[in-house]
C-alpha cells in the first residue's frame, strides 16, 4: 500500500473537481526535511524551533540557533520554509523556564518571550542569516492579539535592519480561542495564518492536549470547526492563506472537512504526506463543502465523523 502511495507523488495534490491544496511538511531535523523532499511536499509549513533547546539551561544565543538551523535548512534553497520562533508553551518547557507560569502551567510561550525581547532578535537574526537561500516565512506560536503580533514584527524589522535584509512575510498561528476572537485583526497584520489544531482543539474543548478526547480527530467538533471556518472568512477576507499544521490536517475523517472549510494549506509530518495527496485526490471539493457546512450545525462530533464517512466517501 506505502508503495501505491509514493507512486502517486508526483501528481498534482488536487481533487477530482480539480481544486488544489498546497502540501507542505512539517519538519524538525535535517532527516525530516530531507523525508519532506522526497515525499514530494512543496516545502514547510512549520519547522518547530524549540525542540533543539528543550534541556536548555539559559535562553538559546543567535549562535546556537543557526548550528541547530543550517541543517534543516540545508536542502531547502528556493523552497517555501516557514520557520517558527521557540514555542515554549505548557507541554515544552526547558528546565530555566520551568515554573514561570502559575500553577506550574506555563501557556504563555509568547508573553514570555516578548518580556525578552533579546532572545526573540537572536532567533530573528540567525533565522535571517540561515535561511537567506530560502523563500523563508517566519510564524510566530500562541498569539493572543494582534499587539503581540506587532511587538514581533517590530524586533524582526529591527533585526532586518541591523543585518541590511528585506523583511520576510510573518504571519501568526491561531491555536488560542483569543486569536479566533481577534481573526480578523490578525489576518489583517499577518501575510499568512496557520491553524494550530493540536492546542487550539483542546483549549476550546476545555481539555489538556494529551487528553484522547482533544486528539485530532475531534478537531471535526462542530465547535472547533466553526472557529476554524470563522479564520479561513477572516483570511480570505484579507486575502491571505490559511494553513493548517497540527494533526488534524492528516486525519482522514477532519481534512476533508478543512478542505471543505477553505483551508488553501495542509502540513503534515513527511511520513503522512503520501497519504494525504491521496486522499485529496480521491475526494471532490463540492462535497467536502457541503459536509462542512452541515459539520458546522452537527450536534457533536460523531454525527461529524458519519456525516464526513458518507459524504465524503474518504475510503482509500
Ligand atoms: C498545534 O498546536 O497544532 C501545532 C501545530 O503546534 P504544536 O503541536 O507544536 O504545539
Ligand atoms: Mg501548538
């Protein structure tokens, strides 16, 4: 079956009405970007920062940034790269930042780091060194509002700056119910948003993200959905892409639906992207849109999972 899969990689990810879906991996290490190649992903759509640094002892300098970066990138020139600043939030907290938040929940990732305003410009500037030869994005985690936003492209503007570089396009991830409240603000002040799933399913179910009822197939809940469709309007008001790169955008019972909701992108660890061009192009996009639009009013997210199984046919 994995070989049937890779056969079909060099094939256009488009449904059978032919309405295309941008692929991209997700990636951490060298060995992931190189898997993203040869799976044939049109580059990255979150390249996770934190997890060089997760035993860190002190916040990471420009230096020790680029060392951890030039690998991943490697392979990478003149590919779509979207690089994430450190992402320290509740379950990837390095030892020195162990208790700062209360109750030993940290969730502040961002606020923390605004307070260090130094550690943000080390990352900007060994991002805007190392990854020159990319197309490189820069996505910043956890937004709450669009100050923070602003506070951001500030310290990568002055990076920029310091460094005679053009600034890259920074866009934010929704993964908080603050951001989906403020979508349309920060769609304005992004060039792009992207749906973290994983945490922004458990924080509007009101779970911790470990929980298997916050896993990714509950991200088809009719309430999640609705505040991913109300950032894909938001979006696309402003013309803006959407992606989406927590799990969901792998599960065969969600990505249907985030097809169907507008999502122009999905990213996804290199081993499932074989999968899912597959499956995008064996679904037509009608249909996925009129299963989302009944998933939105569904009364909990099984009668979501059946309503996706026969509407959308997803079988491989
Ligand atoms: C997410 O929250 O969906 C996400 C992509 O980021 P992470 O899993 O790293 O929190
Ligand atoms: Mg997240």
């Amino acid at each position: 079956r994995r070989a049937a899969l890779a056969a079909e990689r060099h094939l256009p990810c488009e449904t059978l009405d032919r309405h295309s879906v941008i692929l991209r991996a997700n990636v951490a290490t060298a060995a992931d970007s190189e898997a993203a190649l040869r799976a044939g992903a049109d580059g990255v759509g979150l390249l996770r920062t934190e997890l060089p640094f997760l035993e860190a002892r002190r916040w990471p300098g420009e230096e020790q940034h680029a060392a951890a970066l030039a690998p991943v990138l490697r392979e990478l020139a003149g590919r779509p790269v979207t690089v994430r600043t450190l992402d320290f939030a509740d379950d990837k907290v390095p030892p020195f930042l162990a208790g700062a938040g209360p109750d030993g929940r940290i969730g502040r990732g961002l606020p923390l780091m605004l307070a260090r305003p130094e550690a943000f410009t080390a990352q900007f500037r060994a991002l805007l060194t190392t990854g020159a030869g990319t197309d490189l994005r820069i996505m910043i985690p956890m937004v709450a509002a669009p100050e923070e936003l602003r506070a951001c492209r500030e310290l990568l503007r002055a990076a920029a700056e310091s460094l005679g570089v053009p600034v890259p396009p920074l866009g934010a991830m929704v993964e908080l119910p603050e951001a989906v409240d403020r979508a349309d603000e920060l769609a304005r002040e992004s060039a792009f948003l992207s749906v973290g799933s994983n945490d922004l399913t458990s924080r509007i179910l009101g779970l911790d993200r470990r929980d298997p009822a916050a896993g990714p197939a509950h991200t088809a809940h009719p309430e999640v959905l609705r505040a991913i469709g109300r950032v894909v309007e938001a979006a696309h008001r402003h013309r803006r892409q959407v992606s989406v790169c927590g799990d969901a955008a792998a599960h065969p019972l969600v990505m249907p639906l985030l097809i169907g909701l507008g999502c122009d992108v999905l990213s996804a660890a290199p081993a499932a992207l074989d999968e899912i061009r597959a499956r995008v192009r064996r679904l037509d996009a009608e249909a996925c849109a009129r299963a989302a639009h009944e998933a939105l009013v569904a009364g909990g997210v099984e009668e979501v999972w059946a309503i996706v199984r026969r509407r959308c046919s997803p079988a491989l």
